[in-house]
C-alpha cells in the first residue's frame, strides 16, 4: 500500500511539473529559428547563466522534430554539477531586451551532465517515428509547435563560484530534424482547342485526391500518370529529394492519333492513295483503317494498318541485304 501511494505521488508530481508555469528572469544571449534552409542548424556560444529563444519556421510540413546539441568544453568536467540547463515552452512573452522575466512552464531542468557532448530531440508531431538511442535523449511527448517559441537557459547550481566557469562557454547548436517526404507539385496544361477536359492523376498508381495541390511523397524514385478519356495518358519518372518540393509541368495532347515515318529522303509516302508531305513533325491521322504505300524507284511495299484513338504509330522502311557464306 506504501508503494502504491509513493507512485501516485510521483504520477502527480510529474503532472503538475508539466502543467506548472514559473516566472524565470534571464539573460537574452541570441533567438534562434529552427529553418529548413539551414539543415545544419544554428550555433550559439553561451555563458555560465545566458539564454536562447528557439522559434520554428511557418512551414513545417517536412519537419517533424528539433533538436538541441549543448557541448561542453573540457575545462567543463572538474566542475560538473555546477550549472543547470532548462527548457521552457509556453512562454508569455518572447523579449527583444536583455534582462527579462518570462512566465513559462518547465520541460527540462537537469544539471549538465558529467560528458561533453549532450543531445535531445524534441519531437513537434504526435506520430513522429523519432526513436532515441544511447547516444541521444527523445523527449517521450512531443512539444506541439503552438508551444513555441521555447526558452533554452542555463543557471548556476552551486555557491562558491569559480572564475575559470565564468569565462567558459558552451557551444549550443538547434537544428531541424526532417521527415523522409518532399512534396510534388504537378503544373498541368490543357490544350487551347479542349481546355475542360477530364483528367484521374495517379502517383505510384495511387489515386491523388487534390491535382492542383501539393503533395507530400516520400523522398525517392516515384511514377506520375495521368489518364483521361478526352486526352493521351502521360507518363513522368520524378525523383522526390527530403525536405524539397518539386515543380512537374505535363502538357496534355489530344487523342488524334500520330504517325511518324522513317524512310529515305527519295521515299514517296501515300495514305489511302494520297500522297504524304514529309515533315519533321508526327503526321495527324484519322482513326480508322487505312492502307500506307511506301514507294522508292520501282520497289513499293503496302501495309493496311488500323489507327486507334491516342496511339502514336511509327512506319520504318527497311531495305535489308543478307550475306550468307557456303
């Protein structure tokens, strides 16, 4: 029974750390914002008892946590458990002068540890994947981004000061943490003479609900189509890259369908008894069945052909020679 009360009062003191807001009095040293421009992130060098606002970017949509690199130099280690780091969320203010008082509410507050190099990662979604190691803390909940901006402080622990940590300074780096996705945007044109027609857009053959907005697709290879009953199906490989939104435009054609011919400049090309005019563009054609000529000099070959809507058809002439050796 003893037991059991010790864990409620620990469940409940562990509650109301979360819950409760304290007023802390600090010294501004920079403000720094998480941005997925800077993937390395942003560094800071602080003293014994400075502070740093952390703001995250407007745009989070390939950022799913933050986290915080505090070294330590090795002048640090004699003197371990001599300063604190606190982070702060909820804060009622974000000062542009030094000192301040901000009321806010305690995440972490723990001595800096008896190493050099200490790592948390925060995560800013609930389903975040992120997965801690020895190496790293993970915070077990995440701090939700309208908790931001957060107040990282240091403070001294101790009485009887020391000259040697007034002048130390510890390297704090904040940096963002990526989701493996990017986004694709799909620029699509319609043709002038049909500029209403439907279109289905499928990514790795799954239905894309909102064509004409962003997607989010994991990084890697991937397949855009198009299909439609007024227009040709188009077919595009992308390459999605992390954190990156990626412009596709695809021009839409109609179904008329299109035949190229390959023959020698002499060639004469008749259609349905009609003579062809060569041109460096595909030849539009009605769909249907139709008898193609192709004429050099006194050799002429004949093929009866049948042309389906939205098909590109190419004819080659080929005049082989065989060699045999007996």
């Amino acid at each position: 029974m003893k037991n059991i009360k010790i864990c409620a009062f620990f469940v409940l003191f562990l509650l109301n750390s979360a819950l409760y807001a304290e007023k802390v009095r600090v010294l501004i040293k920079d403000r720094i914002e998480v941005n997925s421009d800077m993937p390395a992130g942003v560094s800071v060098s602080l003293a014994y008892n400075d502070s740093v606002l952390i703001f995250l970017q407007h745009d989070l949509r390939f950022i799913r946590g933050v986290e915080l690199e505090f070294t330590a130099p090795q002048t640090w280690l004699p003197y371990q458990g001599s300063i604190a780091f606190g982070l702060y969320s909820n804060l009622d203010s974000a000062p542009l002068t030094s000192p301040a008082e901000i009321e806010c509410t305690p995440v972490i507050f723990d001595p800096i540890p008896d190493k050099i190099q200490t790592v948390y990662q925060i995560p800013l979604r609930v389903r975040h994947g992120l997965r801690g190691t020895p190496y790293l803390t993970l915070l077990k909940s995440p701090i939700l981004p309208e908790s931001f901006p957060l107040l990282f402080r240091l403070t001294p622990i101790v009485k009887g000061w020391n000259r040697e940590i007034e002048t130390m300074r510890f390297q704090f780096n904040v940096k963002p943490i990526f989701s493996d996705e990017g986004a694709l945007l799909v620029n699509v044109h319609r043709p002038e003479f049909l500029p209403n027609g439907n279109y289905t857009m499928l990514i790795d053959d799954h239905l894309v609900e909102n064509p004409g907005e962003e997607a989010l697709v994991r990084e890697g290879e991937h397949t855009l189509t198009l299909l439609s009953s007024d227009y040709r199906t188009e077919n595009r490989r992308f390459v999605i890259e992390r954190g990156k939104t990626l412009n596709l435009s695809v021009t839409l054609q109609d179904l008329t369908p299109l035949v190229i011919f390959e023959a020698p400049a002499l060639a004469r090309i008749f259609i349905d008894n009609t003579s062809v005019m060569r041109t460096a563009s595909p030849l539009a054609i009605d769909p249907g069945v139709h008898d193609i000529r192709i004429q050099l000099s006194d050799y002429t070959i004949i093929k009866t052909v049948t042309i389906e809507k939205g098909k590109t058809y190419r004819v080659a002439f080929i005049v082989d020679m065989q060699v045999s050796e007996e």
